[in-house]
DNA sequence: TATTGGTTTAACTATTTGGTTAAACCAAGT
DNA sequence: ACTTGGTTTAACCAAATAGTTAAACCAATA
C-alpha cells in the first residue's frame, strides 16, 4: 500500500527515545522530549509504541542485549584466564565508551524495577558459573593463586564499570573539566586495571 | 511563642524526604508520598522548604555529607598505605552498607546536575591528592611495586562502591534472592578487597 | 481570659503531562 | 482521476501533581 516509510519513523523514534530515556530515567524523560527529537509529533509516539511504558521496555531491551552478547562469547572461550581477563576487560570498556550513558541507566532502571532487570539478565544467557569454574580450575591447577572467583568477578566488572559511572565526577574533580584527560584516563584503564587484576592473582 | 515542635516536623519531613528521594530520585518522587511518609499534610512541605526544589536540595546535601567526613580523616591519618587502605575500604563499605541506596541516588544525580555534585564534592574537603602522593611516595621508597596512583585510587572505590549498586543483580542472579547469603558476601568483601588490592601492589 | 503568632489543615488553582481523536495527508494501485 | 489505507498532524481531554491560600488550631503570655 505504502513505503515501509514507518519502519524508519519507528527507528527515528526508537533512536530518540534511547538519547532521552538513557539520559533521564524513565521518570525524567518526557514523552515531548522524544518527539522533538526525533522531529515528529508526539501523537506518533504513541501510534508507533501505544504508551510511555511500551516505549521505554523497547528501548530498555535494546539497549541492554547491545551490552551482552559479544561478552558471553568471551566468557565462554576456551582460553586461559589471563587472556579472558584481556579480552573482557578490554571489550567491556571499549563497548561501554560507545555509550557511556548506559551504565547509569541500568542502574536506574534496577533501582525502580529491580524485578524486571534481573530476569532480562537471566534470560539473556549470563551465567557467571563459567567465569568461576574457570577459575577454580586454575586454582587446582596452580596457575594462579587462590582467589574467591566470586569477589575476582565483582572486582573485575567494578572497575570496568565505575568510570563511566562517575565520570562527572572523574572529569571534574580529577581532570578539571578536560575530556581529552579523561579519555585517555580510559584508554589507559584497558591496559592497567587487566595488570591490576592479574598482578594480585599470578602465581610469584 | 511557641515549642520548638516545628523543628521535629521539619526533621521528620526531612527524614521522609530522604527515605522516598534515596530510592526513587527526584522525578520519581512524589512530594505527597513524602508527605505521607512523614504522617503530615502536604502543605508542611512547602511550609517548611518552600519548593520540591528545596527540599530535594536539602536532602541531596544532608545525605552526601554522610558520607564524607569520616572517609577524608582517614586519607589524611598519618600511617601506612597498607594500613590505610585496610581501614578505609572497611569504613566506607561498613558506611554504605548503612544507608545501602545512597550510592544509586548519587549517580542519578550525578547525571542529573553533574555541575552541583562535582561542585560540592569540591567544597567539601575531599582531595585526591593527599592518597595521590602517598602512593608515589611509597612507591619511590621501595614500599610498593610501581603503579598508577589514580587508578590505584579509581579501583578502590570501584570494588567497594559496585556491589551496592548492583546489588538486586547479585542478589537475584548470584544468590537466588538470598539476603543473608549477599549480607555475607559484602562482610567478606571488606577482607577480600583488601587482600585483593594489596596482593597486587605488594613488593614480591 | 484574650491576644498573639507560629503551626497545621482542607480545599483550591495552575500547570504539566500522558494519552486520544478526528481530520488532513500522501503514495500506490485501479 | 479517484479510491484506499497506512501515516501524520493539530487540537483536545483527563489525570496527576506542584504549589497556594485562607481559615482553624494551639501554646505561650500579658
């Protein structure tokens, strides 16, 4: 009958509900925001996607399944832990530093719908038991020394993560305001928290 | 003229505010469901603290100020950096594990008026600089293997902030929404972290 | 007891905001 | 050219919500 014109009205919509939700929360981001940002009428917003909250889980899903997929693959590789702690480390900051916003989100949507985030993580193929088989393995193996799996992988994820959490505060208290510092600040983190980590836990 | 009962309801009305901002931010809240909360009319509020503005400012202050003062006397006591390390991440995830929803609160304001944050971390006394230079120093004297102190600095906070904020991902994918089970988990962290820290910057 | 002045309440207002609707629009098919 | 059916718009509605106001309340005190 018509170009599948909708299907790029629905993406621009879509494109724009991630810029305002990611950065407002659910609560903070406004249903005329989107609109304009997208550069449509707010009616399409809920011709396309019915209410606030059908938008939102769109945009929420979306979002989260860009963090997971390439770091199950990682896990799941059959390679030492070192080289693992490598990989992930390196990937998780680099896919993060596309979109720095995400964290933050995440963490507010689990404070207000802790529910829903928790079974969306159990259903996306997450399982942390392959990360701690691993490295009881190596434990008996004498590879590396004993470590409580658990806290390494708490640990590990911890300092991927809070950067980008605290940015604001990074950029601003540490680097007075210059982006270029912070960057490279998080360049850096690539190289030096996988020496951290591997540093505390090879064998001497 | 009066009993000073104005500065019990104004104390109430502060302490309400603080329970319902904490956990839903400040779009999320609602200044009747504070009003509720503290068992008054929701006049008081505006009574008392003029706009939800005010009053949100309020608390952000109070709350944030909890968590500092105790933290920068550490980080100026004059002992080792083994020490000093040890007795820090104790206090502060023994602080935050008092008022679990504070980290969550500061990283969505954070994002949401980064500027005031940062400007009030600033006044408030905090200064990387004195941990900066205790490192450097102790690295200078042989003390500790050479590493970058601000990143030293940046996963320290990391692995004793992140458990909190993800704390319902813990607590429903790791330990089955086991409380008890994550209680342990966090009374174990201020042993783990330590070591893990300390294993990695130790001279071997 | 009557006055005073801060405190509290209930009812009200203005505004914001998510959501609806009916009509206009436009591209494709006949 | 005109019909058709999805798409888009402007105007509108209802609910929620921050904020206001005027009157009632109450304890101290003169």
């Amino acid at each position: 009958m018509t170009t599948n014109k909708d299907t790029n009205t629905e993406q621009a919509i879509l494109e724009a509900a991630k810029i305002v939700f990611v950065k407002k929360g659910m609560e903070g981001a406004r249903m005329q925001e989107i609109a304009d940002e997208a550069g449509i009428n707010k009616a399409m917003l809920h011709y396309y996607y019915r209410s606030k909250d059908k938008l939102f889980e769109a945009v929420f899903t979306e979002t989260f399944s860009k963090l997971v997929p390439n770091l199950i693959e990682i896990v799941k590789t059959d390679i030492s832990l070192f080289d693992k702690i490598r990989i992930f480390v390196g990937n998780y900051i680099d896919i993060i530093n596309e979109n720095p916003l995400i964290p933050a989100f995440i963490i507010h949507e689990l404070n207000r719908n802790p529910d829903r985030v928790v079974e969306l993580i159990k259903s996306s193929g997450i399982n942390p038991i392959f990360f701690i088989n691993q490295v009881e393995k190596e434990i008996i193996e004498d590879i590396i020394e004993p470590v409580n799996p658990l806290h390494l992988m708490v640990n590990m994820l911890a300092m991927c993560v809070f950067p980008f959490v605290a940015r604001p505060i990074l950029e601003g208290v540490i680097f007075n305001e210059d982006r270029e510092q912070y960057e490279i600040f998080i360049q850096e983190r690539k190289k030096e928290v996988c020496d951290f980590i591997i540093n505390s836990i090879k064998k001497k």
